[in-house]
C-alpha cells in the first residue's frame, strides 16, 4: 500500500476529502452572504471542518472505518451530528455531479463493517 509515515492513510484522507467538499458545497448554497476573509467557508462552517477532521483524526477504526452512517461508535457530539447529518443531506444528491469520483468511492465504502479486536 502506499501509506507514507506522519500522513493519514488514503482512506481517511478520501474520507476527509469527501467531507470538506460536502462542507463547501453547503456553505457556499446556504452561506454565501458571510463567507471567510479569504472568500472559503463561513466561520461555522469552518469550525464544523475542524471538528470533522479531529474526529476522523481520532477515529477507533482508522482506516478500516465504515461510513459514519454505518458505523457502531457515533463519536460526534448530538449537536454536532446534527449539523453533518444537515450537511450531508444537501449535499448528498449533488455530490454525483460535482465529485463523481469521491462519490463512488463514498458509496463503496457504505457497505464496509468496521473490523473489531
């Protein structure tokens, strides 16, 4: 595999990719009048990334890890969770046409179990 040491593994990385576009593609349709200083995510936006990355950074499956949907360990806070799952269910059905290539791969890994031991 070609995982290098000190970089997460192309699964997470993928995963992380997949998020931040879902993220921008959502503040970009519903934030657009309080965008960044440098003209990318609004403020909760950006915090909400953030709080994406800790937690894939963290997360117990690493790079075996299933979808979050799929997953038994929901390691988001409530509010937290809520604000992804709002996300992702914008962003979702226009993923295919604006990410065809992370969507695939999005829907691939819905069908993997996290690994136990």
């Amino acid at each position: 595999m070609d995982e290098r040491p000190g970089r997460p593994p192309r699964r997470l990385a993928r995963e992380e990719k997949t998020i931040a576009a879902m993220i921008a593609l959502y503040c970009r349709d519903h934030h657009a009048d309080v965008v960044g200083p440098d003209g990318g995510l609004c403020g909760e936006c950006s915090a909400l990334l953030e709080y994406a990355r800790l937690r894939l950074a963290k997360c117990r499956y690493g790079a075996d890890k299933p979808t979050c949907a799929n997953c038994e360990t929901h390691c988001y806070r409530p509010e937290m969770r809520a604000r992804v799952r709002a996300v992702m269910r914008y962003s979702g059905p226009r993923m295919l046409r604006r990410h065809p290539v992370l969507t695939a791969a999005h829907l691939a890994d819905r069908h993997k179990t996290p690994r136990t031991g």
